[in-house]
C-alpha cells in the first residue's frame, strides 16, 4: 500500500457498492480492497465522488451529507463534504475542489 492512498473504509451494502462503483468512474488510479466486512478504497493523492455519480449507480437519490457517512466507518486523510459529494486528501496537501454537479 502506497503512504499516499486516501479514501474511505465503506460497509459493503448495496449504498457502498454504488460509492465504489461512481468512485471507480471518477478517479484514476483507485484501489479498491475487498475485505468481506468492508471495502477499503484508496486513491493517490485525492479521492472525489459526486452525489450524482452515485446516485446513477445506486438507481436511487443520495442525501450528501448524511448517507454516505452512515456507511462510512472510517477514511484516510482528510474529508470534506457538500451536498454535491465528497472528496479526501492528503493532510500534506492544500484542501482540493469539491465535486460539483453544477457545472
């Protein structure tokens, strides 16, 4: 494991799977390690997902914040949160762009 991953630890539920699933579609270089009770996600560097991407893989509406934190037992690095998504990153590193679904 890179010192430069970061990313959540997520339950593997239905929810889960569909934040892993829109976080494989937006973010290059991500690992994901199934560990049967939880899935570790980890990115280089920096680790978004939009509501919108996870909604289009849960086929359901997603409440940022609020859902994905009730699946979400841990992370690395440093989160911040919006109703647009969610994005981690490196405590080295200047805070990234949060994702948006608004263009």
């Amino acid at each position: 494991m890179t010192t430069d991953g970061v990313g959540p630890v997520l339950q593997p539920t239905q929810l889960g799977r569909a934040v892993v699933a829109a976080m494989e579609e937006e973010n290059d270089g991500l690992v994901v390690h199934d560990e049967g009770a939880y899935l570790r996600v980890l990115a280089p560097r920096v680790c978004r997902v939009s509501r919108s991407a996870v909604e289009a893989c849960a086929g359901t509406p997603v409440r940022f914040p609020g859902d994905l934190e009730v699946i979400m037992s841990s992370f690395t690095g440093l989160v911040a949160m919006d109703e647009d998504g969610a994005v981690w990153w490196l405590a080295s590193e200047p805070r990234p762009d949060q994702p948006s679904d608004h263009g």
